[in-house]
C-alpha cells in the first residue's frame, strides 16, 4: 500500500511563520512536522509516498529530495492552485494506484498534524473492520473509506463523527474528531475531475449513506497543528521529553 502526505495547504492561521515556510517544514522537536511523518511511515513498511504541494512548495522538495534519507520513495504531485483535499488526492491518484489501475487503497495523512497513530495498524483495519461491519451491518461491498478517529480538542468540541458497529457516522454518541489519517479506496474519487478543487467532506458523508465507511477509534497522541500557539505548545512539550 503506498501512502499520500497533504501538504498543499496555505497555512493562513499560521502567518506568519507560513509567509515564508510552507507549513509542512515548520519544525517542531528539532523536525519538520513532515519529517515526522516520513519516520513513522517507513517504520511502518510504507516505502512509497506522494506528497502534494502547492505554496512554496518548492521548498518542500528541496529539503525532502527523493526520500532515500529516511529509506523511503518520495513522489510529488505539484498544484498551481490548492485543490482541496479531495481534489489533490484526485489529481496524485495516478501515482497512488499500482500500474495505474485504480485496484487497492492507500493511506493518507495530514501534513498538519503530530501523532503517533499505527500506520500500519491503520493499513490493516481498513480491511479487518470492514468485515466486522459487513457482519454486523450486512453492507456489503467494498469499504471506500477508513478514518481514525480521536477525541475532540478544544478547538473543536462538536466532533465529526460517530462510530458504530465499526461503521463512520454522521450522528450519534460519542461524536469525535476525525485525525486527518486515513485509508480510502480511489473509487471515492471516481466523481472528482483531475485538476479541480473538491472538498473531502462530501464524498465522506454519501460514503456513509452507503454503508462503504468504517472508522476506529485512536486515543494516543494526537496534535492538530493549527495555529502558532499550538505550534510552540507541542514544540515545548517534545524538547522537554527529549
């Protein structure tokens, strides 16, 4: 399973330490925040990866080459403008897929966020727990969609979702904040034109109607990397700890 890296966002909570460094490259505990997801997927067997950019993205491949510093594959998948995020996994689906088929799934993650979620856990659940669905729920089919879920912070009290019978939901209790890691079929993405913006969120919501989305539940660590504050809190927290 290869495995994809957004990091196309403008980071315009973040200015302006974003004027000049795109967000990805902001470091924290002497890293860059991508720097710390290349780690933690390799450790986990994902030797192929793509990453998206777009502001100063330049810069992103620059500093990162071709990934054989951290042992890994690094591809990358340039946006004029930011796609969005349905819309950047679109456009890169060509070097997600094996052969250019469009056959199996693969990961992605936010470039903006710090965790310590299992990758390779992650990789496995989305086929163990959409059989577990399947039983319980009898939806059958292929799941297009596997997210870790993990408990709201502050900044977003409301939740995203619900779990239930191992299947996503849009209601429900506990409600709970979607990580930004997660597994998707590229039929998700059947709809979306190459190459313009779309918004994740509603392939996420019929995904559910139709049964053919399945969550798990992630209490670890977990960081949303949103503002500068948030940025020196956790850079702080890891120096300390070193």
């Amino acid at each position: 399973m290869k495995a994809m890296i957004l990091a196309a966002g403008r980071g315009e909570r973040m200015r302006p330490l974003t004027d000049h460094t795109p967000k990805p490259l902001l470091k924290v505990g002497g890293k860059p925040l991508i720097v710390w997801h290349l780690e933690r997927l390799a450790q986990a067997g994902f030797t192929e990866i793509v990453i998206n950019h777009a502001h100063l993205g330049e810069q992103i491949e620059a500093a990162l080459g071709n990934g054989a510093v951290w042992g890994v594959s690094i591809q990358y998948s340039p946006e004029k403008i930011a796609l969005e995020t349905a819309g950047g996994i679109a456009n890169a689906l060509h070097l997600l897929t094996e052969n250019g088929k469009n056959e199996g799934p693969f990961l992605v993650v936010n470039g903006d966020v710090f965790t310590e979620i299992d990758f390779k856990n992650t990789a496995k659940n989305y086929k163990n727990i959409a059989l577990e669905a399947n039983i319980h729920a009898g939806a059958g089919g292929i799941k297009n969609v596997h997210l870790a879920l993990v408990n709201n912070p502050p900044q977003h009290p409301q939740g995203d979702f619900s779990i239930q019978n191992g299947l996503l939901k849009n209601t429900g209790e506990p409600m709970l904040t979607f990580s930004g890691v997660g597994v998707y079929h590229p039929n998700l993405f059947a709809e979306i034109v190459k190459g313009e913006p779309a918004k994740l969120a509603p392939l996420l919501r019929k995904a559910i109607d139709n049964n053919s989305a399945t969550a798990q539940y992630y209490q670890g660590v977990w960081h949303d990397i949103g503002t500068p504050e948030r940025l020196k809190q956790l850079d702080e927290s890891l120096q300390k700890n070193a």
